[in-house]
C-alpha cells in the first residue's frame, strides 16, 4: 500500500519557473491526507517559493527543498545540511569567470544574490516567487549557506557543467534543469532527504511512489518502489524511472494520483 508519495515540481508539476499548480492537485493531496498518506513537495527551489505554491495544502505537507539541502514542514525545521564556507567562496569565484553565468547564494529563510541584471533578479522575484536580497559582494555574506545555485540563461550544461565532475569529487552537483547547475555538501540529495522521512514517518521504499523529470531526482526514484518519469523528463531519468507517465502539460502526475484515489475510494 502506498504510504508515502513526493513529487518533484519544475518540470514535472509546472514548466520551470512556473507559479501555478493545477488546484486538484491539492484536492487530492487533502484526499491523500484523509487516507493516511503523506505528501512531500521535493524541489531544488527554496522554502519560501514552495510554501507559496502549495499555500492552499502548506499546513498539510512535508518539503523537501534546496534539493535535500533543508526538510521541513510549514511550521519547523526537521533538519537542514549548510555547505562548507571555503567551498562555497570557491565556486562563486569560479562562477565570476565564466561568462552570462550567475550566482545564487541560498540560504535557509532567503536566497542572496550580487548581480545587478534586473532581468534575472525579476525572474527569481516574481518568475520563482523566490525571497531574494542584494547584496554588493556573495564573499562578505556571513551565514549558513544550505546551497549554491549558478544560472545561464540559455543553456547551463554547456555553460557551467564543466564544473559538475571535478566539484563532485568533494560536494554533491549536479544539473538542476536546462538554466541551473546546484552545488550542496556531499551528503545531500533528495534521495537521502526523502530516505530521512521515510525513516521519520516510519515508511518504507516499498509503501513510496515519486515523480520526477531531472538528473536530481534520480536519487529519489532509488528510494521508491513505485517511481514515475514524466514524458519530458532526461532520458537518464527515464531510465531510473519503473514507469513513465504524462508531462505537465497533460497532468500526467494529477492522472495517477486521481487513479490511486479512486481506487483507495473502492475499499
């Protein structure tokens, strides 16, 4: 029986950078609860753009967000992994020389950034719903960094995915949708997130299902006897997927959560 679904959300639930979620999916999430099963929104966004796209089921789910980085529910924080400081002043130094290439520095409460292009600020601002500050220089910022996020535009893999394999050799990065490379400690994933809810919540892989589309949700999908690949998803993600299921565009997470309520309706 299943116990426990989490469900990626750029990609897979909403185009990347969407701000509208098809609203039976929180009728179903309520109908899910009703049933005893939990629900996780896992997304490599911050806290305060999920809680803002799932506000009507907020109180009523678990978030896994910054890409494993910080699990926690609308009311606490259940844990969060910060990145080591000298790490994360390398990678903005690297990211400083690479053309059209921007830095975020996420944190647990908001999200900082340097840049000064307007475009880019509006789309995290009003694009994500991110909480975002400005700041003159990332180096001088003193706090827990949970993440650092770099952006491009057009295409990230081919702008900053050189820096994936050697950084992989001391953190966790990985390629976080066609504009973002995400860099976290080593011991960060969603899978290893979503391994610490099952354990919290006393589930197992076998009672799971997940749905994702990118490489970093890959490692859910190892957690998860019942793992969906949406239509659109990478080929490597198909292929860690038992099954794949219709895109956003056709609801295709919607259509199977609405199959599974039905049939939980039949006993």
């Amino acid at each position: 029986m299943i116990r426990f679904i989490a469900s990626d959300i750029d990609g897979t639930l909403v185009p990347d950078g969407g701000t509208n979620i098809n609203p039976e999916l929180f009728d179903l999430i309520h109908q899910l609860k009703k049933k005893g099963i939990y629900f996780a929104a896992a997304s490599g966004r911050q806290y305060g753009s999920v809680s803002k796209l799932f506000a009507p089921v907020k109180d009523d789910i678990f978030f896994i967000v910054e890409n494993g980085a910080l699990i926690r529910t609308a009311s606490e924080k259940i844990v969060s992994v910060p990145m080591k400081k000298e790490y994360v002043h390398q990678i903005i130094q690297e990211a400083r020389q690479i053309p059209n290439c921007e830095s975020l520095l996420c944190m647990e409460d908001i999200s900082l950034v340097e840049s000064r292009d307007q475009k880019f600020i509006d789309f995290l601002r009003y694009g994500y719903n991110n909480d975002i500050g400005q700041v003159k220089d990332l180096l001088a910022v003193d706090g827990t960094v949970l993440k650092v996020s770099l952006y491009n535009e057009n295409d990230a893999e081919s702008c900053i995915g050189h820096m994936i394999e050697p950084w992989n050799r001391v953190l966790k990065a990985t390629l976080a949708g066609k504009q973002w490379v995400d860099f976290m400690d080593p011991s960060v994933n969603k899978g290893a997130a979503l391994s610490y809810l099952q354990q919290y919540l006393n589930v197992e892989p076998e009672e799971t299902m997940v749905f994702g589309d990118q490489l970093n949700d890959i490692e859910m999908m190892k957690q998860a006897k019942y793992s969906f690949a949406v239509a659109t998803a990478r080929e490597e993600t198909k292929q860690a997927a038992s099954a794949i299921c219709g895109s956003y565009k056709e609801d295709g997470v919607i259509q199977i959560l609405r199959n599974l309520v039905g049939k939980l309706s039949d006993f």
